[in-house]
C-alpha cells in the first residue's frame, strides 16, 4: 500500500512538473514568434529598393556532392551594425539568416533567428521538398540557455532521417562562424 501511495506521489509531481514545462514552453514560443514578427518586418525594411542603407548580406557557392550532383548555397544573412558611444562602427552582428540550396532533386531552405545579444539560436526552421512534392518541415524554438523549448516537425516518414535539433543547432553555428569568418570579427 505504501508503494502504491509512493508511486502515486511521483506520478503527480512529474505531471505537476510536465504541466509547468509545457506552460514555460508555451510561453517561450510566444516569445519567439513575436522575436520572429519584428525580425521579418526589419528585413521587409531592409529589402526595400529604395532604402539606400542596406543592412544585409548575400553569399552563394557552389559544390559538387558524390551521388547528389552540383549544389548551390544561396545564404542571405541580416545584421546590425555595432558602433561605440562616439558612434564609430566595431563591426557587424547577425540577427537573421537564410539558407536555400538543392541537392539533387531536393530543395531545401532553412531560417536562424539569433539572439541579437549573445548570437545564439532562438528559432530555426527547415524545409525540405522532393522532386514528387513530398515534403518535411521542422520550427525548432529554443531557449535563451540553449535547451529546446518545443519542436513542431512534420515528416515523411518514407524519406528517413530529417532535420532535428542537434542540426539546426549545428548549421546555425556554423553560418555564424562563417559570418564572422567573411567579417574577420
């Protein structure tokens, strides 16, 4: 009897537990997408013809990939600017950055959302179609420590492997040390 009283115990805390995590997730979704609202509506800004202070990058190359054929990286990444008090410019700090290529019959386009303080990733999306107009899709919320707030993927199971946190954890890092790299920052 004590075991079951034990056992019953538990069983409420950790629902207790997932009840408040999935709440704090929830919340930091609503975070995020707001976060995502202002950064898309600061690139419309910025991709206008006639704003002549342009607040972004694009960089394409291409390769060639045993199996897949030619594939070409088409990356737009969107920054701020950096200055100190005197208003002189240190350098550059990405917020935004887009990542669209093919591999063989495949098209794929991924989105990193940083953390305009820290550079870290907040939101990630990937999307994947094949030449038969199936397609996976992944948004990836993160934390401001890191850890996955909530994942919202929907996959074609005929496919195999897709896209998953560790990746777009990966990829976004990646971009931004490539950034960095073009920037010598």
């Amino acid at each position: 009897m004590k075991r079951i009283t034990i056992y019953g115990i538990l069983l409420m805390m950790a629902l207790t537990m997932q009840a408040q995590t999935s709440a704090k997730a929830k919340e930091r979704v609503a975070e995020v997408r707001k976060l995502y609202t202002e950064a898309k509506e600061r690139m419309a800004y910025n991709d206008q013809e006639d704003y002549p202070a342009k607040s972004n990058m694009e960089v394409t190359y291409n390769y060639m990939a045993p199996g897949a054929g030619p594939i070409k990286h088409y990356i737009k990444y969107y920054m701020d600017a950096v200055d100190d008090e005197e208003g002189i410019l240190l350098g550059h700090k990405p917020y935004f950055v887009s990542d669209s290529y093919n591999s063989g019959a495949r098209k794929l386009y991924e989105e990193y959302l940083l953390d305009e303080e820290t550079g870290k990733l907040v939101f990630a999306y990937a999307y994947e179609e094949n030449g038969d107009a199936s397609k996976n899709e992944g948004r990836y919320y993160f934390y401001k420590d890191g850890s996955l707030a909530h994942k919202d993927v929907k996959v074609n199971t005929e496919w195999g492997a897709f896209f998953d946190e560790k990746y777009v954890k990966a990829q976004a890092e990646y971009l931004r040390k490539g950034f960095n790299f073009i920037f010598h920052e």
